[in-house]
C-alpha cells in the first residue's frame, strides 16, 4: 500500500488490520465495509461505474499531499525519536 501512494493510485481497502487509515486522513479512494467477496464484487461495480471519481481521486494533489506527508520516513522518524524522549 505504500508504494501505491506515492504512485498516486486510488486505492480500494478494508480496515482489516487497519489498512484503510489513509481514506482518514484523506479521500485518496474507496473502503469496503466487508472483506469478503460479495463486498469487493459490489465495490468494483462500484467504482466501474463511476469512472470519473478515478481520475478525480488521482489528481486530487492536495489530498496526495497530505497522506504522502503522514506516511513520510522523516516524520515517522520524528514522531518514533520524540516517543522515545518521553520514557526517558
């Protein structure tokens, strides 16, 4: 999933194992409420049927931005070393 977003690439989650935080931070694609088959098959059905929010999505800069932000190395970095600091 990491590398899909600094891709820009709409993505379709499930919060299984947390995996859909990045549609929190920003509307960057589609979560299903199941992670089964019949909620994939209806979210692709879905999504096939609004192609326009494809391209909407991908080139919503700001929204790229702000998750690309969050789930930067530098920052994870940041927030692990000031973490740290406090049991210390």
């Amino acid at each position: 999933m990491l590398t899909v977003l600094t891709e820009h690439i709409p993505l379709l989650l499930t919060d299984v194992g947390s995996l859909a935080e990045p549609l929190t931070i920003a509307p960057i694609g589609w979560k299903m409420e199941r992670a089964d088959e019949a909620e994939l098959r209806r979210a692709l059905l879905n999504i096939l049927s609004h192609k326009e929010d494809i391209e909407t999505i991908r080139n919503n800069r700001q929204a790229w931005e702000k998750v690309c932000a969050f789930y930067d190395w530098q920052n994870i970095s940041r927030q692990t070393q000031e973490l740290y600091a406090n049991f210390v």
